[in-house]
C-alpha cells in the first residue's frame, strides 16, 4: 500500500513566488502590531491570537449545534473568551458551498444584537461576511474586524473599515462566494501571493491603511488539499508581507484527506495546522478554543514566550497520583 504521505508534493524552492524574494522569505519573522476598532494586537512569532468561532446562522458546516437566540450566543461566545479566545468571529451566512444564502436583513438582525452585547463586555468581534450592507452595520455596532470570505470582490468594504478604524481580513479565493470547485493552479503560491498585491493595492486606495489589513491564505477555499500543503509550507514568504496572517486551522479536509479522520475527529489534525503555522505573527481561527489555547500555552512556555505558573505543590488534582493520608 502507498504511503499517505507519498503523493503528497515536494516543497518547493524559493523560485515559487514571483513577488518576494528568497532573500526576505528565509527573514524570521518580526511581531507585528494590529489596531482593530478599540483594541491593539501585539502579534508575536510562535505566539498567535486566537480566534474563537460563533455562527448566528443555521447552515454552518462545522458546528455541532445551533444556538438559535442572541442570549444562547452570547453565552458560548464568553465562554470561548473564557476559555481563551482573543477575539471572537462571527459568522452571519451559511458557508455550505451551493447553499441557499440568508437574506441581508436576516443577517444583521441576528448579528447586532450579539456583536453590540460583546463590545459592551470588551470584547473584540470580527464579523465573516462578504457583504457590504453586514460588514457596515456590525461596523456601526461596533465590530472590530471584518474578515471578508470574498477576497475584497467589494473594495467599498475596505472604505467602510477605514471610516470606522477597523481591520481587513484578505483572503485569497478565485471563486465567487459560496461556491466549490478545485481551481487548477499554474503556481498557487505564487497566484496567493499575486492576490494579496492586488488587493493590498485595491484596499489602500480606498483609504485603508496598510498595517489595518490581515492575510488569509484561503485554506480550503478553491483549493485542492496539495494545494492548501504548499501553500502551508509558503508560509514564510506571506509573512514577508510585513502583516498579520489569519489562519483557518479548525478541521481542515487537506489534514483529513493525510490521516483519514472525519470532521468531527480532526483536533489533533487542528492542532497540527496550528503548529505548522505558529512562528507567524497573526491569528488562528479555531472551533476548538479550550484545546488549542491549552495546546499553545505549553508551547509558549516551552519556548520562553510566557512564564511558568506559579507552582502550587498541595494541589493533587494536577497529579498523575493522589497522595494517601
């Protein structure tokens, strides 16, 4: 039997982007400082934010239960802030590919309410939409961030983030929204990296500023799973871009398609992306905040980027054995 591994492509030399140099790519690579709306970022190398995921839609793909009122989302999205989430992103439109979309007006009725009662406990939101009439109103109510699935198909999204001191997601996808296909690529690191130039150029002119906008690479999105693969080992050269990556790690069918686990069973292939990615300053958007906030304080430990709690040796709930007496 042929390996999982074997037909899987081999990394690519530094001749695979046509827009960033060998030279800048093997850089490590430096934190990176994101005002969104009221908050500021700090993004280290090994350390990303981590971005908890709340959909106010029926038709998720990847939720295991729909939380049907503003009060029942409220509550799962503090406790994902609880758990250690640093923002919290909220999903209006179902993201199933041929989908019957949601009406607007359906939209935001269900994403005010909750992004309004976030902001008021501090909390930073972004909102995953597409849709300049949601990204204006849960502007308006004070989201954050908006992390547009379209790959900026509305430049006047990036006006309206501008207008409200809000950060961009750009994500790189060649397909219309809601729709699934495998793209060919000539070269797909080189046309990721093509995308976000452009688009980079599309959101300055319309008055956002550089620094404002985040990067996608678009796991998933129009993509074979070799694809996402060499796209994840490019990672050094978008980070030449000098801004914060955005990282859909939860679940990934590429790490399905390498291990065989089914959706719901993907936390290890989760925590996976999630190391593969860590030493690039940014966010990782996680289903499975408790597990991948847990994962990464050890890391971090480990590595010097956090202190050692203090050690409380009376607490034998932490033990692998109960003292007796």
């Amino acid at each position: 039997m042929e390996h999982p591994h074997a037909s899987l492509p081999p990394p690519r030399g530094p001749d695979v982007s046509l827009l960033l140099t060998a030279a800048a790519a093997a850089q490590p690579a430096d934190p990176v400082d994101l005002t969104a709306g009221a908050h500021r970022f700090t993004l280290h190398p090994g350390a990303p934010a981590v971005m908890g995921i709340i959909n106010t839609n029926p038709g998720s793909f990847s939720d295991t239960e729909h939380l049907a009122s503003t009060e029942a989302q409220l509550t799962k999205a503090l406790a994902l802030v609880e758990a250690g989430a640093d923002i919290i992103d909220v999903g209006t439109d179902s993201g199933v590919a041929y989908g019957d979309p949601i009406d607007l007006d359906t939209q935001i009725a269900a994403a005010v309410p909750l992004v309004r009662e976030l902001v008021a406990r501090g909390v930073p939101v972004s909102i995953d939409t597409p849709q300049l009439a949601v990204a204006e109103a849960t502007l308006e109510a004070g989201a954050a961030m908006i992390n547009d699935v379209s790959g900026l198909a509305d430049p006047r999204i990036a006006a309206a983030c501008a207008t409200h001191g809000a950060s961009l997601v750009l994500l790189h996808t060649r397909v219309e929204h809601k729709k699934e296909a495998f793209l060919s690529f000539d070269d797909v690191v080189a046309d990721v990296g093509q995308l976000f130039t452009e688009r980079i150029a599309v959101a300055e002119a319309e008055g956002l500023a550089r620094e404002a906008i985040v990067l996608d690479p678009g796991l998933g999105y129009a993509k074979h799973p070799h694809d996402d693969v060499e796209v994840l080992r490019a990672y050094p050269r978008f980070a030449a871009f000098g801004l914060a990556i955005l990282t859909g790690a939860s679940r990934k069918y590429y790490a399905g398609v390498i291990t065989g686990a089914e959706p719901p069973e993907r936390l290890p292939e989760t925590l996976a992306t999630v190391e593969a990615v860590r030493p690039y300053p940014g966010f990782v958007r996680v289903h499975d905040v408790d597990e991948v906030s847990r994962y990464l304080a050890v890391m971090e430990t480990l590595e010097g980027l956090r202190e050692l709690p203090e050690v409380d040796t009376s607490v034998a709930r932490l033990k692998w054995v109960t003292p007796v007496g």
